[in-house]
C-alpha cells in the first residue's frame, strides 16, 4: 500500500513562513549600518586639509581627511557630516550659508551616534583672541600679556557658552532620542610654556594665556557633558606635546606662519587620526 505523504499544517506553514521573515529581517538590520551625525566647526570639517568632500557647501572646508570619517570608516557607520568651518552653537538650529542648513537637520529617531565639536566661535573667543594676542611682538617675554588688556572678556565669554552648550546637547537629545551623544574637546593649539616666535606671532606671557583660554574652554565642555549625561572625548591630554609650536615631523596643529596641509593654528591630517583614535577608544 502506498502511503500518502500528509500536506503540513497551516500552523507548521504560518510557523515556517515566520522564520523566514524573521530571519530575512534579522539580515536587513544586520545589513543596516548605524547611521552617524557629525556636527562642529573648522575643528571637526578638517578646513585646508586635503581633499575636499565633492559636493559639501562652498566655504564649510570639510574634508575627506577629518575625523568623522577616520571614525565613519574605522566603524563601519554611515556618517552625515554637517561641519562647517566658522560655526557658532547658533548654526545648528539656523543656517550658517547658502547650501548649509542648520545642523541639525542631519538629526532624526534613525540616528544612532552624535559627536559635537564646537563652542570655540561663540563669542570670537577664538578668532578674537588670536587677534589680541598678536598685536605684541612675539619675540619678546616682557610685554604685558593680552590677558591683562582684554579684562577677562574671553573668560567671560566662555561662561556665557556654556548655557549654549547645555541648550545644544539639550537638543540632540530630543531630535536623536536613541543616539549616543559625545561631545569632543579641542586637542592643544599652543604650548604650555615658551613660545615661536618664528612659527606664532605671539609673546611667551600671551602663549600662556591662549592655552589657559582653551583649558578652560574644555573644562566647560566636560563639565556641560558630564552635567547632561553623556560622553566627553579629551582630546588635549593626548595632544600635549604635539602643539603649533613643535616640528613638523611631530606636531598635530598647524602653525600661524607657514601652515602645511591644513589652516593655522587647527589640526592637520595627523591631529584628526589622533582625535579620531580618541573618539574611537570612547566608543569602545
């Protein structure tokens, strides 16, 4: 007698056709890369270090070099950058330039990780400063130092940051409610002590205090991020030794006089592996 082969179910085909699109759903996701925002100024876009990104807004200077996509590629990411060189904590809720929209356009539920480098621009305390700082003759330790001519404004300014910072975290959180959040320090422009004069027209005394001003830049930093609770990237402690005043052959910023390969006074193509390396350590 032959025996008839029983047909399956309609549990065991319901069960059987489950499987597949749980599996064909587990493969999609898998094959979904978590996508990254990058937002920042000039510190963040790379300005002047080769290549420009095809297509990125005229005047924002991102580069195929900088450290969001050292970081996009090293983890596999999908990375909207939205750097743009001269922003202030304003541009990432309005527009900076034609072709720039506000920063945090590049935000939504979808994104899964957010590094925010800015806050040197609010209040000219970068520019600014330099600015300052350089109407002294460089080669001279005796002058009085811009800190005393400047009457604390830039500290001032600083402060007044920190609300900026706080409301910008603030709002990365509630447009990218999944996404982790690091804020990034500014890796060491200036030496501790000393000057170059050859190299940075400012005196040793001014030297101090532009390095004093960026300290206390990332204190604000860390102390906002640690206050909203998410990460904050140290990139000065690692860069120390490495400033606009040391050789070519070791440096990590770029000098005043005679930059090679990115703007002066902002990281080289060296500076941005090693603040990507650092940002890379914190995601581990």
């Amino acid at each position: 007698m032959r025996l008839r082969r029983r047909s399956a179910t309609p549990a065991i085909v319901s069960a059987s056709v489950a499987g597949l699109i749980a599996g064909a759903t587990a493969v999609a996701v898998a094959d979904d890369p978590p996508e990254y925002v990058a937002l920042g100024a000039s510190f963040s876009a790379g300005v002047g270090i080769p290549s420009p990104v095809p297509g990125s807004p005229s005047g924002c200077g991102r580069s195929t070099s900088n450290f969001p996509r050292t970081v996009a590629e090293e983890q596999g990411y999908r990375l909207k950058d939205m750097s743009c060189g001269g922003a202030q904590t304003r541009h990432l809720t309005t527009s900076q330039t034609a072709g720039q929209p506000p920063q945090f356009d590049g935000l939504s539920s979808t994104t899964d990780v957010v590094t925010m480098q800015i806050g040197y621009n609010d209040g000219n305390v970068y520019s600014g400063s330099i600015a300052d700082c350089s109407q002294t003759a460089s080669g001279s330790s005796q002058l009085a130092p811009c800190e005393a001519r400047t009457l604390g404004r830039y500290s001032a300014e600083i402060q007044v940051t920190a609300a900026n910072i706080a409301a910008a975290i603030a709002g990365v959180k509630d447009r990218a409610p999944s996404a982790r959040i690091l804020v990034v320090g500014y890796p060491a422009v200036y030496p501790q002590q000393g000057n170059c004069p050859g190299r940075n027209p400012f005196s040793a005394p001014d030297t101090a205090f532009l390095d004093r001003l960026e300290v206390e830049l990332n204190t604000m930093l860390k102390t906002q991020a640690q206050s909203a609770g998410v990460d904050f990237v140290d990139t000065y402690g690692p860069s120390v030794g490495h400033d606009s005043c040391k050789p070519q052959s070791t440096r990590w910023v770029e000098p005043y006089t005679n930059p090679i390969g990115a703007l002066w006074l902002h990281p080289n193509a060296k500076g941005h592996q090693q603040v990507a390396k650092a940002v890379l350590a914190a995601l581990d």
